[in-house]
C-alpha cells in the first residue's frame, strides 16, 4: 500500500506541475456551466433537478478521463522510464493500480467543482439529493472504467495524442453501444442486448437514484477487464525478445480466465433485478408495503400482461424495460397470485386481436423523424390487469409524463408507475368483490339501527316500506352471519327519552306526515360499527328495491373492498368562450377531473336538483356552484348531515376568458350554508408576488393601431404555493410540492363557532400577498411597468384551502324540508288556478292535493363529517389546467390530484394516497423574475471561479511539496 501511495502522488505532483491541471479543469467546468444553463436551458426547464448535468457526464467524461489517461504510460515510453519501472523491485499490479488511483482522484476533484451547481439548485426550490448522490456515484465509477481503458491504451503508444484520440474512440463506441440511436436499429430484444454492453444505458438508472448491483457490477468489471490487459500488456513487455515457456501461457491462461469470468458475471446477473437501492426521496422506484397490502388481498389469480412492440417510438423505447422490471417486482410480491407476461402483439396474432376485440387494445400510429426520413410507426404501449372478469387497460398516456425542454426537445420519463399499476388493481379487485360478498371487506360486525314509530302511527307508504326493510334485514342478515344485526326501537317509547337522546346528539326530529297533517312519527335508520357511524338515507322512491340499493350503499361505506362512488356536481352552464385566437373552447368545463376521478372510483355525475345526491354516494365535491337553489342547498346540508365528506371548490368570483380578461362577480347559493358554519370567502381577489406563469392578451400600439398579442408573464393572480403554504396533516397534500391556486379569494374561519370542530389550515398565500376587490384583471404596462399591475400592501398569509372535520348542526335545522315547501306551494298554486278557471267556487280537495309527502330533515351530524373548501372556481377548470401545462411544458395535474387525495383521505383509503405520496412529481423552481435567473446564473460563474483558484492553489500546493520531498532526497535525509 505505501508503494501504490507513493506512485499515486508522484502522478499528482507530475500532474499538476504544469498549468495542464487547470486547463483541463477550467475546460471541464465551463463546458459543464455552458451545457446545464445554455444547451439544457436549465431555467426554461423550470424543474429543480440536475439530471441535464448527469445526462451529459458520460460524454464529458470521455474527454476528460482521456484527457487525464493519455500520459500514463505514454510519457514513460517517450522519457524512457518505462524500462527501469519494468526491471525494478515493485510489481506490476501496484504500478498500474497506483496510476488507476492517481488519475480517479483527479477525476473526483473535477466532479467535485460542479458541487456548487446542486447546492444553487437546492437554494432555488425541493431538490431530491437521492438522484444527485446516485449520479455523482455512477460518475465516479464510470470515469473509473473509462480511466482503466485510458491506462491500457496509453501502455501501447508512445504518442500522448495517439492514445488520446484512441482512448476517446474506445470509450465512445462502448458508450454509443447502449444509446437510443443504436438500439432503435435493432427492436425492443436487440436494444435491450445492447444496452446491457452499452455505459450509457447503465449509467441512466443511477442518475434515476436507483443503484442497481447489476450496473455497479458492469462498470467495475470494465474496471476490473482493462486494469487486468493492462499488467498483461505491460508484463508481455517484460518478456520482449524471450521464448515462450511455462509461466508466460499460465500468465495468458490466468488473464483470460479473469475477463471471461468478469464478462460471464454480467450474463449471470443480468435476469436478477431485485438486488438494487432506492435512494430517492419516498422510494418512489420500489414496491411499497401499501402495494404489497393489495396484492394480498387477492383471492384469485391476477393478470398483468404488457404489450410492447418492438419497433415503437425511440423516446418509448428506453421505457420499455424499466416497466418491465417493475412487473417482475409484482410478480415477486405476489408470491404466486401474480401472473406477469410481456409480449410483442404483432409477433402473436392470436393475442393481438383479443387484445383488440376483448380489451380494446390497438396499436398507436407514432411519428418518428430522422435526418434521412420520415415514418409512422403502428406500435403497442399498454398494460392489461385482470382479475376475474374484470379488466383494466393502461396506456401510454396513461403512463408517461412529457416535458418540454425548449422549443424541440421534449424529455419522456415515466409518470408514476407503482401509483397507476397498484390504482388499476385497486379498481379490479374491488370492483370484483363488489359483484360478490358485500360483507368481505367488512372487518368488524355492523349494527343496524332502525328508529321507527309503530305502524298506527306510520303513513301507509311508510308501512309497506318498512315490512319491505324486515325483509331486505332478513337478506342481509343471512348474507352476513354474525358480521350484521338489526334491531328496532321506537324513539316515543318509555317517556320518550330515546326521542330526546336522538335529537340532542343526532339531531333527529319526528317527521310530518302529510302537508297539512300535525301528526309526527319516527323513520330513522342508521348503521353502527365501534364509533362509526352512517345514517341511511330516506329513498325518494319507497320501494323495496330503493330500499335495497341505499342500505347497500351505506354498508360500502364501512368495507376496504368495494369501489367507492363519488357523487360530482359542476355548472350546468358552459358558454362558448375563446382562448387566444386558438379556436372556441368550453367555458369552465371539468372533464379532466371527472375523467382522473374515473381512474379509482366511480363517478356518478349530480345537478342535485331533486334535493337530494343519491344513497350510493360515497362522497360528494361541488366545483364552481352557481345560484345553488334551497333544494340543492338542502341536498349537501343533509349529504354533510349523514356524515360524509363535501369537498367544495368555490368563490365569489368567476373569470370569463372571451375577449378582455375580466372577473365578475358570481353567487354560489351557498354563502349563507357556509357562514353557519364558521367559513366565509371574501369579496376580493388574493395576488402573490409567488406566483405562476400564465400566458395574458397584452395590447399593443403601433402608430394608430392597436395589436393584441399573448406574451408568458408572471401572474400575482396564479398564486404559487411552496411548501411553507402547505399544512401535511393527514395526507391530504401527499406527493404535491407545489400547486397553483387561480383568482382565488381569502377564506376566513370563525374559531368560536368551530371551537368544537377540528380545523386544518390546509393551503395559504406567501406572507407578500396582497387583496384586490377590483374586477379588472387584465394587466396593464402603462400605467403598472413591467409587472401589469400595482404592488398593495401585504396582508401577510391569505388561507385559500381549509378542512373542518366534528359534528354539524344542519342549517335547515327547525326549518321545513324545502321538499315539503316547493310542493305545498306547487299545490297551492294549482288550487288557486283551478279555483280561477270554476268561477271562484271553493273545491273539495282530491286525492292529489291530502296524498301524503314524507320529508325529513336531519339537524346534526356525526362526528366523522368533513367539509373541505377550496376557495377557487377555476383552478380546476380544463382551461387553467391547459394553460399551467402549457406555461410549464407538461401536463399540470397538481390541482386534480389534490381532490383526489381529498376523496382517498375521506374514503379512509390511506394506501393508495401513500403511494400517490411517493410518486414522481414536479419539484419546480421557486418563481423568480428575468433578473433573478440571471444573478443566480452569474453566482455559479462566480462560484466555478473559485473552484479554479482552489485548484491553482492545490496545484502550488502539491509542487512545493514535491520540491521539498526531491531536496531531502538530494541532502539523503530520505531513504
């Protein structure tokens, strides 16, 4: 060891005895700046991550390494040192590892000067130091191999730029062996036997955070090849101008049963993917326990067959195994209940046309350009998951995530890939046991509780009904054992004090039997499992399978194994409107998010105009309400009532985006719901300094005319909320680092009413924002510069998103049902016209008008009731989630994944939104103007300046040394 020491720093001191060091360094970090902030346009990327810097390495690493390698050996054979290193006492191994060790530690000082690019970037917004570490380990090892094949050339020249220009050839091809444009000759089978010789394509994974043993194992085998044909090379020499004997075939025999067992290591490994490490934050590359949970729940076999083409598109294509190897993981996990198959369609024209005609699968026309041509590829990219007889197809929309980087590049990563697979079999599976046992995903016994006059007193409807509900618990029972039971109670029995219980904790008050009837009685039903507890609606239709369905639906509520139903209310109206010169498009319309809602439950739109949102509703979210009327009103109060999770989206302010950009003033219906429960939204506008980009009409002068162009500007109207806005509590902002709130206004809580309520300040403003009441939101550069619009006074922090979870007291409580209302004055109103058109005559009352009406209103809730607001009409509209996609290069799903985390977290359902927590989503950059970017791009020059003048003093360093080593030496104060 203190030899190969002593060899290392003599190729240290020789180094950097002239200005090469710095050259070479001062090239590396200023080829590396240009690259990361000019070619990758590093703030036009808005993504803070340094992967375009990793992306990058292997190719600079060539010239660097080649750089550094070609002097090894080539000036011991111009200075004719190499002889008496041959002849002298040391072996051979440690000559040659001491300049491999020299020439790695030259290369960490090289990677060490772009340290201060990862740190900036941290500074600038969330950077995952995973991937970073994971890069500048893949780095450090490749730089080794491409050293150990610089050093075995450099031993066969003489010439320093000979070995240079071979050094760089070699390493070149082996990085070109596994890069896209190769691959794409050969189809999926050919490339992927490519990228297993190919450094570049095992250095991608690593950059990824992922350390696979199987890349590591590569680039050490490289290490370990060449280092090896380099002491043979170099021990061949020894044996110039002698016969062959013995020891030089064992030394022939002994070299290539190393590298062959080096290379034949790399096939052995090659079908083993498990022995790897997550390094990213959350894991977002490994299997989770909450996958793991799912798949083993499964009772039957499941399905998972992917389907890819072998010639597909090149930006596919490196795709192709990393999904592949995640399915394998599923296949592991499952231990034998999952099946996992991956075929070509069009080599087995059997599944192809199942795939077309059972699951809807076709091929995909990609166009594919190239210097030579132009082609369109017909190509597969779906994955199909099956259980029983239910299916699920995922396509390569539905996979992937495309960004745009610059004006033609684009960068295609996988989106979520654990997150899509384990939500595709979350449906199958529960919407499988839906169709089967309702109890099997029930876990503990459910009681229910029917609190019901005797029939004297009941309507006869209502007597029929409940004689309908004896036979349905009858059923049930049966179908649940002792996991269901059923008991009645009447609430005016003993004194009524149960009637008193029922209506100072529950809010439950006797019903009125008829329109003008004073009789009451009790109809109540409510399901109960340890503090659970679910009110059963009252079916508009009193009928035995209305009855059914409802009870059915309220049990869903307490099992982990069935596919929720989520009940969507958005603006009936949707006007024409155009954006930009670019067409009409729809007003606010919310397709996206029924269509991402779609994905994991179903959806069952509402208008809510019969009062009431429908007994199999899990959940219920209102986006946008206008001029809710009191029977709509009425449905969300007594949704709420049951003790379910609204999740409203509203504001007093709506934005038409035809013509010139204006807000306008909107009324909801549900201003007075809300303040009875503590929540009001402000009358004004909320505007960040944070804030996000958005493409604005600006009009613009010349001479007499006026021209109206679009121009990307920073929006304080966009607010832009980082994590310090955010509040984590219980999930409901899991795997959203960022998120764009549009004109949205100011929600204000009144603690006193909620004292007994649990409030969570879910989303709120940076502490700079400020409030506009002005309707005018178009910006205006002359009167404002270059902002558009006047700075206020800063508010401080403006909440945007809150939930309130406890008990509610209804707002209709002591009032009529709004039901009983309009038809007592819809029958008021046809009596009055009939009266009219019989001359005045009083008329007896027929059987329409004294038929009986049932109505109801529950005035408390339970404790498990939830409201969530969003103090937004639009930040879930189609058109501000095209416009944010557009102004970011990729498609902006933050907003849409909130809601969907909302649901997840109502629905109990804290699996699935773990693993949405650990997805791959977005870190951006903080918002920051034109001159900001600038200061902090001239920080790094700064930076990378003194990185060199630590160099230039290291440099002066190691020669003052060596100068002082060489005179002992001389004086014979050493050896």
């Amino acid at each position: 060891m203190n030899t190969m020491r002593t060899v290392a720093r003599r190729e240290l001191a020789v180094f950097f005895a002239t200005p090469a060091a710095f050259l070479f360094f001062g090239a590396f970090l200023a080829v590396t700046l240009f690259i990361f902030f000019w070619v990758e346009t590093f703030f036009s990327r808005n993504i803070a991550d340094v992967r375009p810097m990793f992306e990058w390495m292997p190719l600079l690493l060539i010239f660097l390494s080649s750089a550094i390698t070609m002097r090894s050996w080539s000036e011991e054979h111009r200075a004719g040192t190499l002889e008496p290193l041959l002849t002298a006492p040391v072996s051979l191994t440690t000559l040659v590892f001491g300049k491999f060790c020299a020439c790695l530690a030259l290369v960490a000082i090289g990677l060490a000067l772009t340290l201060p690019l990862p740190v900036t970037v941290a500074f600038l917004g969330q950077l995952d130091w995973g991937p970073v570490f994971g890069g500048y380990l893949a780095s450090l090892i490749l730089a080794g191999a491409y050293i150990a094949i610089g050093l075995f050339v450099s031993a066969h020249f003489n010439s320093q730029i000979v070995s240079l220009i071979i050094s760089t050839l070699v390493c070149s091809v082996l990085y070109m062996l596994g890069s896209d444009t190769l691959t794409g000759f050969f189809g999926t089978q050919g490339g992927e036997l490519l990228k297993l010789f190919g450094a570049g394509s095992r250095f991608d994974a690593i950059t990824r955070g992922v350390i696979d043993l199987r890349d590591l194992v590569y680039s050490l085998s490289l290490i370990g090849i060449f280092l090896t044909l380099n002491v043979y090379s170099l021990e061949r020499g020894r044996w110039a101008g002698n016969r062959s004997n013995a020891l030089h075939r064992r030394w022939s025999v002994l070299t290539a049963l190393l590298v062959a067992n080096m290379v034949l290591v790399n096939f052995w490994l090659a079908p083993i993917g498990v022995l790897r490490a997550d390094l990213t934050e959350g894991r977002i590359y490994s299997i989770s326990a909450a996958t793991r949970s799912y798949l083993e729940r499964l009772q039957e076999p499941l399905l998972i067959r992917g389907y890819f083409s072998a010639q597909t598109h090149p930006l596919l294509a490196p795709l192709v195994p990393q999904l592949r190897d995640l399915l394998s993981e599923y296949q592991v996990a499952g231990k034998g209940r999952v099946q996992v198959e991956c075929i070509d369609p069009q080599e087995n024209p059997e599944l192809e046309q199942e795939a077309a005609e059972k699951y809807g699968i076709r091929p995909v026309p990609f166009q594919t350009a190239s210097r030579y041509q132009t082609a369109v590829t017909n190509s597969y990219f779906d994955i199909l998951i099956k259980y029983g007889d239910e299916f699920v197809t995922l396509g390569f929309q539905d996979l992937i995530e495309v960004k745009s980087e610059g004006d033609t590049r684009l960068d295609v990563e996988l989106r979520n890939p654990e997150h899509d697979l384990t939500r595709a079999i979350k449906k199958v599976l529960y919407s499988y046991q839906g169709g089967g046992n309702l109890f099997a995903g029930i876990g503990s016994p459910i009681t229910f509780r029917g609190y019901i006059s005797p029939e004297t007193k009941l309507p006869q409807p209502l007597v029929e009904l409940k004689r309908n509900l004896e036979e349905v618990l009858a059923e049930l029972k049966q179908q649940g054992g002792d996991t269901f039971s059923f008991v009645f109670t009447d609430p005016d029995a003993d004194g009524g004090a149960l009637a008193t219980k029922l209506s100072t904790e529950f809010g439950m008050r006797p019903m009125v039997a008829g329109l003008l009837s004073s009789e009451t009685f009790w109809f109540y039903m409510i399901l109960t499992s340890g503090d659970q507890q679910v009110q059963v609606a009252l079916p508009s239709s009193l009928d035995k399978t209305a009855l059914k369905t409802a009870i059915e639906a309220s049990l869903k509520r307490f099992s982990k194994g069935m596919l929720k139903t989520v009940a969507l209310y958005t603006p009936p109206d949707n006007p024409a409107m155009t954006r930009f010169g670019m067409g009409n498009q729809g007003g606010n319309t919310f397709q996206m998010l029924q269509r991402f809602v779609e994905e994991e439950h179903r959806v069952l739109p509402v208008d809510l105009n019969n009062g009431q949102v429908g007994p199999e509703a899990d959940i219920l979210v209102v986006v946008a309400p206008k001029r809710l009327q009191a029977k709509q009103v009425f449905a969300v109060d007594q949704f709420l009532m049951q003790g379910g999770t609204v999740i409203l989206a509203t504001s007093p302010f709506g934005v038409d985006l035809q013509g010139r950009l204006a807000a306008e003033h909107t009324d909801s219906g549900l201003t007075d719901w809300l303040g009875h429960y503590g929540i009001s939204i402000d009358a004004t506008l909320v505007l960040d300094p944070q804030n996000a980009a958005f493409p604005v009409p600006v009009e613009r002068q010349a001479g007499s005319f006026s021209i109206r162009e679009t121009h990307l500007l920073n929006y304080p109207y966009f607010v832009d909320i980082r994590s310090d806005g955010m509040n984590r509590e219980g999930g409901l902002i899991s795997g959203i680092d960022q998120l764009s709130m549009t004109w949205a206004s100011p929600i204000r809580v009144d603690m006193e009413k909620n004292s007994h309520r649990h409030v969570v300040r879910l989303l709120e403003s940076s502490k700079g924002s400020w409030l506009s009441d002005s309707i005018d939101i178009q910006p205006d550069f002359n009167r404002f510069g270059a902002g558009g619009f006047a700075v206020g006074q800063a508010a401080g922090r403006q909440l945007l998103g809150v939930k309130v979870e406890g008990g509610f007291d209804s707002w209709f409580k002591g009032k009529a049902s709004p039901l009983i209302e309009e038809i007592r004055q819809q029958r008021a109103q046809k009596q009055e016209a009939k009266k009219a058109t019989d001359g005045g005559q009083e008329q007896p009352k027929d059987a329409e008008n004294t038929a009986e009406v049932i109505g109801r209103v529950l005035e408390r809730s339970p404790e498990s009731a939830r409201l969530i607001v969003f103090a937004s009409n639009t930040f879930l509209a189609d058109t501000s989630l095209e416009l944010a996609s557009g102004a970011g290069g990729t498609r902006y799903l933050n907003p849409l994944q909130l809601v969907a985390n909302g649901i997840d977290w109502s629905l109990e359902d804290r699996d699935l939104l773990s693993i949405r927590g650990r997805g791959h989503f977005a870190r951006t950059l903080l918002p920051m103007n034109k001159e900001m970017r600038m200061i902090w791009e001239y920080v790094n020059y700064g930076l990378a300046g003194a990185s060199l003048l630590v160099v230039w003093g290291l440099r002066r360093l190691i020669r003052a040394r060596s100068r002082r080593r060489e005179l002992e030496l001389i004086t014979g104060r050493v050896g």
